[in-house]
C-alpha cells in the first residue's frame, strides 16, 4: 500500500488517521505495525526529504541570499512546502484588534507536516508537569502521571534517535540506561556560556534533540519495542539502517536527505509503509467526521484540494491528529442534530484553554569570542547545550512573582554566512567602511551570543478559539477565530528570563545589544509564534470537563480519537513534540487492546 | 516551534516581520473566495510557496532587475568603497554584489518596496553629491575623495542633519553589501567559515581556541 489517489482508497479500513506528523506518523506506525488497516489523509502534497532536501546549499545559491519572505517565513531552504502564518484560501482570524492579544497560527501542508523543520528538542515533561494543579493550585492537572508516560518515552526515544545526556535535575527526567545517544561536544560560545553560569547558578547541560549522533542499534532496539513481532522487528531493523548519523552540518530546519534527524517522513512512515498496511491520501482536507444513527463515527468527509471535489473514507475508528488547532476545527464542524455544538463537545470545552509556549530572547556581543581562530562549529544543526529551568524551589518557597519555569535555548557560533552578515555592526565599528570594515567583520563574525526563552504558560479562560462565523476558507468550510490574552505569570516569567540573560552576558564579560523591555509585553512573542500551540481539548477524568479520558478516547463518540497536542492538560516549558509521539503510541497500545476485545 | 535558534529574519526586524505576520493573515481573513487570488500578487509574481530548492538560482531568474546601466555604474563603485579588494579576498563588485543588490529591491515582497525606494533615491544622491563637490560621476573620483563623500554618511548617529537621510540610505545599502558579499564561497572564506563539509565526528574548539577563551 503506498501514497494514492482519492480513487484507489479501500472502501474501508480498521482506522483512519487524519495528519501525517508527530501524532499521525506515530499513530500510523504503531497501529500498521502491529496489523491494522491505516488510512492516513495529508491536507498538503507528497513530501519526499531524500529527494528534497537542499543539502550544503548555501545562501548565495538561493534567490535573495535566503533570506524570509512572505513565501518562505523562515527562509528560503526551511523545509516548509505550502505553509506559513498565511496559508492562502485557508484564512483565521482574531476575534480582537488589539496588538497584545493577536495568535499567530503556523501550518505547513505537506506529508509530514512540522517535523519536517523543527527544531528537534526533544525534552520530557517531568513528574510536577503532570500535576502542575496540585504543585501550586492553578490551571490543571492530567488524568495521569510521569509514570504512565515514562516507558513511551524511551519507546520514541529509542525510535527515533535522541541525543543527550542523563542529568538527574529536578523535575528534568533520566532516560533509562542506553536510551540516549551521546551528546555532540559542546561549541566555543556553549563552553565560554556554561562556565561564567555558574556563578549565577545556572545548569548549563546538554540539550536533548532528535538528531543521530551515532547510528542507531538496529540489532537491538526492535526486539526491544516490538517483542513477539518478527515482522515489525525486520521492518524498524531495515529503516533504521537506513539512517546515517548525522555529518555534522547543514542545519536541522531544512530536513535530512540521509534521515540523520528524526522527522515523519523519514522515521515514522517509510516503516509504515513498508508494512504492505498503509494507504496515505495527499491533497486532501479532513472538513469532517461522520457518523451513524447510533452516534459512532463511520469515517471522514475530505475536500481534494486540486480538484475541490468531495470524497468520503469509512473506517471502523477516526484518529484526528491534525494539529491541535486542525483538530479543533474539525470537532467544530462535524455538527450533527446529536451534537449541535460540534462533535464531542458535550462538555463544551472544545477550543479551550489553548496554549502556546513562552518565549523571549536577548543578545549580546561578547569581546572574548572576538577574533578566535578559525574553526568548524556547524555541529548537529542546532544546539548542543540549554538550561533548564532551575528555579524549582525559589518558587516554592513563594520566592518568585510567577508560577511555572523556563528553559534557555542558545544560539552561539560561527555559523554560515547569511544575508544579516555584517550587518548592524555600527555600534562597534563606528560606521566603518572600506578595508576597516572587512577587518571588523572578521573580527566580530561569530562574537555574538542570543538566549531565548522557552516557558511555560498557565491554560486562562481567555485563549480559545470558536468557528468564525462568516469567515470561511476557499471550500466553504468555517475558519478558526481565535482570542488571545497572557497572563501576568507569563509576563513577569519573560521579565525574569531578559534580566537573567542580561546578567549572563555580562557574565561573559558582555554588553547586551539592547537592555531588558521596559514592558513585558514588548518582548513576549505573540500568541502561537513559538509554535507550540497545544489544549483545545484536553483530556481528563470527567466527562463534563474534559473531551477525552487519558488515552485520547473522545467521551461522546467511543471510536473517536485525539491523537495530537489538542488532548494537552498543560503546556510545560518542554517542547511539545516528544510528548506528542509518547501520548500518540500510548493512545494507539490501548486503542489495539480495546479493538480486539471489541469495544470500539 | 523551529527551532530557535533561528536564523534572524534577514534584513528585517522583529516589529517588521510581525507586521507582515498579521497582515498577511488579516488580508486573507478579510476577503471572500472570489477575491482572493486577485488579492495575493506578491505570490503571483515571487517564487511561491513550494519552489524548487535545488537548483541555483542568480539575479534576473525570477524578477526582472531595477538598475539602469548608470544605477549599476554607481551601485559598482559604491560597493567597491564599502568592500575593496585586499590581500585576503576580492572587493564586493567581483563577486556579483551589485546584481545581488539589483535582485533584493526588485524582489516583489513589501520589504523589498521600501528598499528600492531608499537603495534609487540614495544612489542619485551620491551622484548629484558628487558632481556638486567634485564635478565628475561617482565612479570617476579617486580613493580619497569617494572616502571623504562616505565619510560624511557612514553613521547616522553621527550624521549632520543634511546628511541624515543620505546616511540612512549608506546604512541599509553596506548591510546589502556585506550580506551579498560573505555569502559568496570568497566572503565566507573572507570570515572565516569553514563548514559545511561532511565530517565523521564534530570534536568541538580546538585547544587554541580553548586556551584564548580561558577553558583549557
């Protein structure tokens, strides 16, 4: 079974998964390879990174040195096909015109969708993160705990390919032994970064991201996670071969024609489909789930997005895995006279308490990186190190003014040339031009240091979104509008994180290149443009609060599914995408159980 | 969320990138099915949103270009002034930086409206300067005196008042300079880069740059 077309789909299958990324890749893979019928639909186009990865380019091969357009947000070679915060014929909007309260929505329509460009860290939420309520009294806690998560952890750990190192922080869990591979060395700015931290008491460790920095052990990891199935052991052994480790440049974000990094369309689906059990429909938009006269879902309606005609696949189980947002709207729109207020909203919490991450940054040039000699410091197309939050028993002790941490992301180091090279240096060079200037760029190229923060944000009432009502994408179906509004704990969280970064450059013996934001609001990033936006139908105990129990499993219609960062309780500082694929193979475990007792 | 780090939005700043951010969303938010494509010109006449990645592109492929052959004559020397040749690299109009320059403000993005406007207006303000102090084309005057015109408007914190707009212009057109200069193969050797190649195993700084930042 392969990539098809509208007409040559089975006319059913044991489940329909609608999204091919974190959650649909992982649903997809842990469903076919233990039998089942998967019907995977991608709203975007075939996506081949083996084929289409732009490796070693350089920025003066692309047009307009690379640089962001409004085509190409984050750069020409991001890998990003057909997305954007404008995607067009598919238009959101913002229920307020205030400039503080907008969400910006990021989408890419392809096979594989976001994994194709992100950032690979891969971090765990710990113990305190599921139970964030019970720690301090705001937003929620998950119907389950770090246990139960724990061995899908090291199950997508193990899949996948992480790098990084075992810390015994707080809260900042161990993988167990032998999960993990090794941890790049550490570059110049990292190393000048991690020994000046101390002094402030901060951790500078190795960062966990989903690159191979060493091949993965195809002799022993698929006995590992797929005991008494020879099959799916010979199939994960032939694809992890497949995969090199990584060479040590081209960045992360354009994709990985030797699958080095873990994205969908390299880890998750060649397996998948080499398991004869998948069919995956491309161009095609999910507008809604059907059902029966009883109430359970029977399959989805989808628009071809070439030809604008509509199709219908049926199938015993609906996993939507679309994106937390995509989801959402879906829910929304698959009204029915049984579920007037969209499908499996019966608790009416369908929408809300979505929740992005929080992030600010602050930069500085550090004299000492001046002029250093020449060297290599491409590295595993990202960072090598990060801090991760600290603080944990300062704000228990009610020490700090708000609730729930951060970690700090780094970005340091002689990296490629790119148009902003040379850039902006009058405050060093004094306007320099002439042979002077090509002496100050030497000397200041790779002497500037950038901290961000990556924070957690408490779920308020007041970040949901509902379905426009006039506003419709180019198929007619009723776009997202979305409300937005931080909290004061995100606000003070970013003050804290630009003070912090400011005391770390001079640290370093630096000068930050502008002072902390006198207004919080001025430095945070809108709402979405961390793009980690998650909630908007979490999952819980009760029925009448939650749209799904803990495996994902919709209360109203039994055979419906979440699969993605929709079903998220809270949204701590770690980046989503791990907790993504370990919720999404925990849900698709207990959705095979459940299946072959006959209950769904 | 990519990744931070993430490149900076080229040439452009946080508030600017935002900007268009939100108006790209809202443009298409506001209008109905039929408008629509008459509404996003920009994605008619730029690359798109799914261009080929592979291949190399040069200026003139996409677009066709601005410059007048006496724009480019001034652009050229300009340039020239800004990254002449020295014993480590060539000067910037070797390489191709003004058709580079050319290529940015003919680009059909918002961002790129703006610099046009600033790159023609400056490039006639150093050719109407130059004929008034010197009275010979830009590209004509010796060393000395294509300095002593910079001079006056390399630094618009320093820029007398008649100077500031001509400065502003000085400012946007060296950072164009130096971004299409170190992303030739010779302006990235100029620097100092030296990666992206294939390596077996990333062994981190050398002990020479250890010992110069105190860590050995």
């Amino acid at each position: 079974m392969p990539i098809i077309t509208s007409d040559k789909t089975q006319p059913t299958y044991d489940v329909i998964v609608v999204g091919s990324g974190a959650a649909g890749g992982q649903t997809a893979y842990t469903l076919t390879m233990e039998g089942l019928k998967v019907l995977m639909i991608e709203s975007g186009r075939n996506y081949d990174p083996v084929k289409e990865t732009p490796m070693f380019q350089t920025d003066g091969q692309a047009p307009l040195r690379a640089a962001n357009t409004p085509d190409k947000p984050m750069g020409f070679y991001d890998s990003t096909v057909d997305g954007g915060w404008a995607v067009p014929g598919e238009p959101y909007t913002n229920a307020s015109a205030d400039p503080t309260r907008q969400f910006t929505w990021w989408r890419a329509r392809m096979l594989g969708g976001r994994t194709n460009h992100w950032g690979r860290i891969s971090l765990r939420n710990g113990p305190y993160d599921f139970k964030p309520h019970r720690r301090d009294g705001l937003g929620f806690d998950w119907p389950i705990g770090y246990d139960d998560v724990a061995p899908y952890y090291d199950k997508v750990e193990m899949l996948v390919g992480v790098y990084g190192s075992n810390t015994g922080l707080e809260n900042t869990p161990d993988s167990s032994p032998g999960v993990l591979l090794p941890p790049p060395k550490a570059r110049a700015g990292e190393l000048l970064a991690q020994q000046r931290a101390k002094k402030l008491g901060l951790p500078v460790v190795p960062i966990h991201r989903a690159v191979l920095s060493v091949r993965q052990d195809a002799d022993a990891i698929p006995a590992k996670l797929h005991p008494g199935n020879p099959k799916a052991q010979r199939l994960l052994a032939e694809s992890m071969r497949s995969r090199a480790a990584c060479f040590w440049a081209t960045e992360c974000g354009r994709g990985c024609a030797t699958k080095a990094n873990y994205q969908s369309t390299t880890v998750h689906l060649p397996p998948a489909l080499a398991s004869g059990n998948l069919d995956i429909l491309t161009d095609a938009m999910v507008r809604e789930v059907t059902l029966n006269a009883a109430g359970k879902a029977t399959g989805v309606i989808h628009v071809d997005k070439k030809t604008g005609a509509e199709g219908r696949a049926t199938a015993r189980v609906v996993v939507l895995a679309a994106s937390s947002c995509d989801s959402v709207r879906i829910l929304l729109n698959s009204k029915s006279a049984r579920f007037p207020q969209g499908l499996a909203n019966s608790s009416g919490v369908v929408g809300k308490y979505i929740m992005d991450t929080v992030g600010a940054a602050l930069g500085g040039h550090i004299p000492l990186l001046e002029n250093l000699p020449v060297h290599n410091e491409d590295g595993a197309g990202g960072a090598h190190v990060y801090i991760p939050w600290w603080l944990y028993g300062e704000q228990l002790a009610g020490k700090l003014d708000f609730a729930r941490g951060y970690h700090v992301e780094f970005s340091t180091g002689r990296r490629m040339p790119n148009v902003t090279t040379g850039a902006n240096l009058e405050h060093l060079t004094g306007g320099s031009f002439g042979r002077q200037f090509k002496e100050d760029a030497r000397r200041y190229y790779g002497a500037s240091v950038s901290f961000a923060s990556r924070g957690e944000m408490i779920p308020n009432e007041n970040c949901f979104c509902e379905l426009d009502p006039v506003v419709k994408d180019k198929w007619g179906v009723p776009a997202l509008r979305f409300h937005w509004q931080w909290s004061d704990h995100e606000l003070r969280q970013v003050a804290h994180a630009q003070k912090t970064f400011a005391q770390l450059i001079e640290a370093m013996g630096g000068k930050v290149r502008q002072p902390p934001a006198a207004n919080p609001l001025t430095a945070i990033r809108p709402g979405g443009n961390v793009k980690h936006e998650v909630g908007g139908a979490r999952m819980g105990d009760s029925p009448k609060t939650s749209v799904t129990n803990s495996f994902g499993q919709t209360w109203d219609v039994p055979n419906l599914f979440l699969g993605d960062g929709a079903t998220f309780c809270s949204n701590a500082d770690k980046n989503p995408t791990l907790t993504i694929m370990a919720l999404a193979w925990r849900m698709g475990d207990y959705l095979i159980g459940e299946m072959k007792k006959g209950n769904v | 969320m990519k990744p931070f780090p993430q490149r900076p939005a080229a040439g452009i700043d946080r508030r600017t990138s935002i900007k268009w951010m939100f108006a790209a969303a809202a443009s298409i938010a506001l209008l109905d099915e039929n408008s629509l494509s008459a509404a996003t010109p920009a994605s008619a006449v730029g690359y798109g949103t799914d261009p080929d990645l592979q291949k190399t592109y040069k200026p003139g492929d996409l677009w066709s270009l601005t410059f007048t052959e006496d724009q480019l004559r001034t652009a050229t020397a300009l340039c020239d002034t800004i990254i002449p040749a020295d014993s480590i690299s060539p000067a910037a109009s070797t390489v191709g930086v003004p058709a580079f320059i050319d290529e940015w403000i003919s680009a059909p993005y918002p961002e790129h409206d703006q610099d046009r406007q600033i790159v023609v207006e400056g490039l006639a303000w150093i050719e109407a300067e130059s004929q008034r102090r010197f009275q010979s084309d830009f590209g004509s005057l010796i060393l000395r005196q294509k300095n002593a015109l910079c001079e006056d408007i390399c630094l618009v914190a320093k820029a007398k008042p008649e100077f500031k707009t001509a400065a502003r212009f000085f400012k946007r057109f060296r950072d164009l300079t130096a971004g299409g200069f170190y992303t030739t193969p010779e302006g990235m050797k100029d620097i100092g880069y030296v990666a992206n190649v294939p390596l077996a195993s990333f062994d981190g700084p050398p002990p020479e740059v250890l010992a110069k930042l105190g860590l050995a």
